[in-house]
C-alpha cells in the first residue's frame, strides 16, 4: 500500500492509541509484530487437506520458543503462568493465519490448560513440558455428537476398577462420540477426555482424565476408534477429528484431580462437596479457552477493517461536480456508514476484552479469589465471546462488500477470514446459549445459587425474587459512578451528549431489561404454569437483555481506558470514537428506546443525524485509526494493496 508503512511508523497519534489498545501485555505484542517466525496468512494457499495440516503444526511448532507458550508453563516450569500474556498472544496470531490461530489455541490454550488448571504438581511436571514444545501433541476432548453446550450431560463414562486400580474409559452409544476435536484426526497422541466420573458405582459428575490416543507412530491405541472430520468451510490447516472409546484402561494417575480424586483405597473425595458446584468449579477454570476465542474473532475483524479502509482511501468512483477529480470511495457518507460505527465498535470491544483478560489474568494468579468474581468472570466472557464472535461475522461481510469485486478475490483474504472465523459463533459455547446463560445470572443478584439450578429451577428461583435489578458496576466502578451522579438525566438529547448520561442509558435499559424479564419468568412460580413453555416464550427477552448488559460492560470498559490514558490527541480521537460507539447503538435500537419512552421521534431523528456528523469528523481520521490497531504491513499482504501503489 503506497506510503503506509512510513504512515504507520511516523504518525504520533496513531502510536498513541496503539499504546491504549495494547493495554497492559503490550511487550507481548510488540515481541510478536517483530518477530520473524509469527505466521503470516498466506491467502489462496492452494495445498492439499494434509500438506495444510502439517504446515499448520509446523507453525505452531515454531511457536513452541516464545513468550506466549512461555507463560503457559508454571514459574516451577520454567514459565511464567501468566495467563494474560498467553491469551494476548493467541490474539495476535488472530491477525495472521487463523489455523495456527486455532491449533495453537488447542495445544497451549484447552489442552495445556487443562493439565495447568485441573492438574495437580505430578501432572504439571509429567506433560506440561511436552506440552509446551510440541514434543506431546494434545487434544480437548469435551464436545460429544449428542452434546454440544450441555456439557454437564455428557455420556462419555470414566469407571474406576478397584481390582486394577485403573479408570475405563467408554463411550456407551454413538451419541457419546467426542466430535469436532481439534488434533484429533491427525497430530494428538493424547487426550484431555471429560467423562462421567464413576467411583463404587456413584456417578461424581463430569471430570477430565488424560487418555493415550496414538502410539509414537501415530497409530491408533486399542480400544481408540479414531475418524475424520475431513474438509471444513474453514479452518483446513486444523485436523478436526472423532474420538470413541471401547473400555480403554489408564492409570487411576491420569485424573486430573485437583477438584476431585481418587486415593490408593479406591475412595473419591473432592474439596467441593456439591455436584453442581463442583462442575461450574472445573469449567470455570477453563474459560480462557473461550476469552480466546473472543480474542481472535476480534483481531480478525480489526484486520478486515484495516484493509477495507486502506481500500477505501485510496479507490476512486465517480466525479466531482468540476468533472477533473474522482471522489475517494471514502468520502461517501453511506460508505463512511459502513466502516466507521464498525470501526468504533471494534474498538469498543477491543478494550472490553482486555479488562475481561486483566479479571481473568488476576483470577489465575490468585489476586483475587471470591467466587462472585469468578463468576461474574464466566459471565462477561460468555457475553464477550457471543458478541464479538457475532461482531467480526457481521464486520468481515461488509468490509467485503466495501471492497466491491476485489474483496470478492480470495488473494485480498476476505474469503479466508470468512471462512475461518465463521465457526467462532458457535464453538466454545453456541452464541444463543451463552447469551441466555448471561441473562440467567442476570436475574439475580444472588448468582452463585442461581448458576446451580437446572433451567426450571432458576425461573422459580428467578420468579420468587423482587424485580428490582442491580448493576454491578465491574469495571471503573468509581469512576463510572462518578460520571453518572454528574449527568443531566437519562431521557434525551441531552444526556446522550454527557458521557456519564450516556452511561446512565445505557444503564437504564439493561436495568428494565432485566426487570420486566423476571416480571415474566414469575408466571413459571404459578401452580398451573408450563415452565418451560414460559421460559421458551421469554427467549427473545432473555437475549435482548444479555445484549443490553454487553453493551453497558463494553461501553464502561471505553470509558475506563479514555480516562487512563494520557492527555494528547490520541485520547481526544479516542473520545469521538466512544461517540460513535454510543450513538451507532442507540441508533441500531431506536425501536426500543422509543417504544420506551426513552426518546421522542424528533430526538431518533437527532440520533441518526449525530451518526452521520460523527462519521463526517472521523473521515479524516481514518487511516489513523486503523494505524492505531497496530497491525504490521507484512500481516496484511493482499493483492489489491498492491495494485493501489501503482494508482
């Protein structure tokens, strides 16, 4: 792209707004824009489905020597145990090949995680080494063809044998097949099974053991029936496969039980009595497998948008009324339209994951150890990941459409980035279900009972409680609470032109969410009431209501990071890009704000005209503010960049 990168390099504003978004790991991304072995996309890699797969591995390998798989390993390791660093990492190879991306997410995020974080110190010293240089290739076995997002049903069993002293592993139907496991068809030896744990014939709930699933030459164990997924929409460099299991025997060892084990005598304790407890216990440790996904899906989008706006920067349609120069595409509103609230909402979102990665960075290291943080940390990561999964979909289609037929070449990577990110909406938790989980521990603000009860038992317990939400201010609390005891009001113009009225609507509106939503779970308390029938006709509450509160996080997060960052132009231009964010929501639920009362028809119209006016003011800002995501050039090599130099 002509000039870009002394642009990049040189434009002081761009580097300020670089410093914000890198956020606290920023040495971390900074090691891997300069470091020679990160892996670039290469779009239109035209290769057969193996030679994908091992240049995939053979990537991921080069990784093996990095920060990122560093901070995997616990400091007794070698590493530093620094989740954060390992989460910010995984991001940025969001921003080259997704592949990678995912396979490295497998192997250090969901496998090595569940040695760290369900393991006990023999299991960290026996596999986390090989873990982590790729010498012990490794899969997460959850996900089963007959259950996907109810993990707590899975059918896969795990029975101790007193005689031999060994757990069976079994998979009694074709539905208990695992499926979809990433590393499975090819490269794992072994797997992080989860399994019904079964002890002198009582069922202790889902647990997770190690099981060998190849032998050093890549064949088959017995017992181990091993299938491919074969070729996917996206995502060719990662071996999805199938895993069944026919009475596979391994070591009492292979447990992974810091949450529950088995002794020499053949007894099962667990420091967490409840069931229930135990469960959400074990997930939760292991949600940064779906903070990383989040992550991805993010960077994905942030690189969409580069190129879309270099694209529209640079490419010419039509004349001017002098009839001698051609408008920039750019210049039109409607395509200013297209980018620029997107281009906000990346940001917005960007920042909203970073102070999820800080929570759950501080969770890890035992900084802070209540469990309604930990929580609220499943929570706001389950509405992160539905959201920007569900963003970076939405925002890769229109940066292709904003690029018209070049956008339409694979060589320009659209197709690839398409393709790729497509089933972030579903794996790691199916967006529907994790924004329904979010409303759940909304309605409550007792959420460690609630998050126990199966579906119809949080509706009753939903329906007995008082219909009064509160919000629990998470992120910049004081600073939030500031700003909002400062605003005009929630109703208008005017509040929508104070930050903290902006913030007291979108307060407001999660709040009567939330309430009117347990005013109709209550119905489900009444005698003769169908539960699920009243819960099945609220979804389309329970949904708009976790969106809302995703919005309200998102948008207390932008404002965090504004007020921490230094004075200059880059927190200026920062400051009308949280406008845009704000007033391009408002705009995107004009039907509910009026219908609501919470804005006049002539005040929606202000709303679509301050978007316009907002867009009008960034134009001239955009190419520093995609400069300001901190994408390499190298990152973004497309045909239709270089085609642009010789305009």
């Amino acid at each position: 792209m002509r000039g870009m990168s002394a642009e990049q390099t040189k434009d002081p504003v761009a580097e300020q707004i670089r410093a914000v978004l890198d956020g606290r790991w920023e040495s971390i991304r900074q090691q891997l824009r300069a470091d020679e072995r990160f892996p670039v996309a290469q779009p239109d890699l035209r290769l057969g489905l193996d030679e994908h797969r091992q240049r995939t591995l053979d990537l991921v390998t080069g990784l093996s020597a990095t920060e990122l798989v560093r901070a995997t390993l616990p400091e007794s390791l070698g590493g530093t145990g620094d989740v954060g660093a390992s989460v910010t990492g995984l991001e940025m190879i969001g921003h080259g090949d997704l592949s990678v991306f995912v396979k490295a997410g497998v192997q250090f995020g969901l496998f090595g995680g569940a040695i760290a974080n369900l393991g006990t110190d023999r299991h960290h010293e026996r596999y986390l080494p090989g873990m982590a240089d790729l010498s012990l290739p490794g899969c997460f076995a959850m996900t089963e063809t007959g259950h996907g997002s109810d993990v707590q049903s899975i059918l896969t069993t795990a029975t101790h044998d007193p005689e031999t002293d060994e757990l069976v592993i079994h998979s009694p139907s074709p539905a208990a097949r695992k499926d979809y496991i990433g590393g499975a068809a090819r490269d794992a030896r072994l797997a992080a099974v989860f399994a019904q744990l079964v002890v002198g014939g009582e069922n202790h709930g889902v647990h997770c053991v190690l099981v060998p699933v190849r032998d050093e030459a890549g064949s088959p164990l017995r017992g181990v029936t091993i299938g491919d997924c074969g070729s996917k929409m996206g995502l060719l460099g990662v071996d999805n496969g199938r895993l069944l299991f026919d009475q596979v025997r391994v070591p009492r060892e292979n447990l992974l039980g810091r949450y529950g084990d088995i002794d020499e005598q053949g007894r099962y304790s667990s420091p967490i009595e409840s069931v229930n407890r135990r469960f959400f216990t074990m997930l939760g440790t292991l949600v940064r497998g779906r903070v990383t996904v989040g992550a991805g899906a993010g960077a994905a989008a942030r690189s969409a948008l580069t190129i879309a706006v270099r694209y529209g920067l640079q490419r010419t349609q039509f004349h001017y009324p002098d009839g001698e120069h051609e408008v920039v595409v750019m210049d039109y509103r409607a395509h200013q339209r297209k980018l620029l609230p997107r281009l906000a909402k990346s940001y917005a979102l960007a920042l909203a994951q970073n102070a999820l990665v800080e929570k759950l960075a501080a969770i890890n290291s035992g900084e802070i150890t209540d469990e309604p943080s930990q929580r609220e940390l499943e929570a706001r990561a389950a509405g992160l990941k539905a959201i920007i999964t569900e963003h970076a979909t939405d925002t890769i289609q229109a940066c292709r459409e904003a690029c018209g037929g070049a956008g339409y070449m694979t060589l320009n990577r659209f197709a690839d980035l398409k393709a790729d990110t497509d089933v972030f909406t579903t794996f790691e938790g199916d967006n529907t279900v994790l924004l329904q989980l979010v409303a759940k521990g909304m309605l409550t603000e007792y959420k460690s009972d609630f998050q126990e009860l199966d579906t119809r038992g949080a509706i009753l317990f939903g329906a007995r409680q008082v219909t009064t939400s509160v919000i629990e201010r998470t992120i910049g609390g004081s600073l939030i609470q500031r700003l909002i005891s400062g605003a005009p009001g929630k109703d208008g113009d005017d509040a929508l032109l104070d930050r903290g009225g902006q913030l007291a609507v979108f307060e407001d509106r999660e709040s009567h969410l939330t309430e009117t939503l347990a005013m109709r779970l209550r119905r489900a308390g009444d005698d003769d009431a169908d539960s699920f029938a009243v819960f099945n006709d609220a979804q389309d509450h329970l949904l708009e209501a976790a969106r809302a509160h995703v919005d309200r996080v998102t948008l207390e997060a932008f404002v965090s990071a504004i007020d921490e960052a230094p004075q200059g132009p880059g927190r200026d231009l920062l400051d009308q890009v949280c406008d845009l964010f704000v007033f391009s929501t408002v705009e995107a639920n004009r039907a509910w704000f009026i219908e609501h009362g919470r804005l006049s028809s002539s005040q929606s119209k202000g709303v679509v005209a301050r978007v316009n006016e907002l867009c009008g003011q960034l134009r001239p800002h955009a190419a520093t503010l995609v400069a300001g995501f901190g994408i390499p050039d190298a990152w973004l090599t497309t045909e239709m960049m270089a085609d642009l130099a010789t305009f």
